[in-house]
C-alpha cells in the first residue's frame, strides 16, 4: 500500500480509559441536568402563572390577582413563590406582576447551584423591587 498512513495489523480506536474518561463526563452533565431541570420548569410555570393572574383578575385588586396567581401556581404545583410574593404595580391603569426569588438546587453533597430567577409582565422588562416591610 503506497502512500497509506495506516499500517496493516496495526490497530485504533479508543482506549478503555478514554472511555470510562468521556461516560464520566458524560454522566456527570446528565446529573446536572436531570437535577436544574426541575427548577427551569417551574420557572416557566411561574411565569405563565403571572400571565394568566393578570388576564383573570384584570384590573382587580391586588388580593384578587393574588388569589388569582396562587390557583393557577397551585395546578402546576410551583412551591417556590406564592401570590404573597408576587410585586404588583399599576402605572396609567395598567397592572404589571413581577417576581424574584432564588433557587438552590443541590447536586452531590455539599455542592449546589444557585438560580436567580425574575420575571415581569411588563412590557419593558423591568422587574419592579418588592418594598421591605419590616
């Protein structure tokens, strides 16, 4: 075989070590993400809970909205924010609902991961600050 890079006989591949190297890494990504999963899709339930407490309640007072928020967080069974939570605004007979909150989720004993997770229904994006209440 003129010219061939490859020798007869000769053999290739990956090596058994290089394998249990890559299933590691490999494995140890599908942890996190069997693990943030959870959170993100609360998140977006979150949201869309915002989004249907503002259509249900309108321009209803800030109980209503808030009740309104918790019976629809409550069928996408959210537990990390509740309609006492919730930041509701009103600015030229508007209403706009925003929220915060941090979520920990843990991976492997005393590693976790930290999630800032805000969101609004204002059109502008800006999430407003909830007033401290002490």
């Amino acid at each position: 075989m003129k010219g061939g890079k490859y020798r007869i006989g000769a053999e290739s591949g990956v090596s058994l070590s290089g394998l249990i190297v890559v299933l590691i890494v490999l494995g140890a990504l599908a942890l996190v993400v069997i693990k943030v999963t959870p959170a993100f899709i609360e998140y977006r339930s979150v949201k869309d809970a915002i989004v249907k407490a503002k259509a249900d309640a309108g321009s209803g007072s800030v109980r209503e909205i808030e009740q309104a928020f918790d019976k629809n967080a409550g069928v996408n069974d959210v537990s990390a924010i509740s309609g006492r939570d919730l930041v509701i605004t009103r600015d030229g007979g508007s209403t706009e609902i925003s929220f915060a909150y941090e979520k920990r989720v843990p991976l492997a004993g005393n590693v976790s991961l930290l999630f800032d997770f805000a969101g609004t229904t204002d059109p502008s994006g800006v999430v407003a600050a909830k007033a401290d209440t002490k």
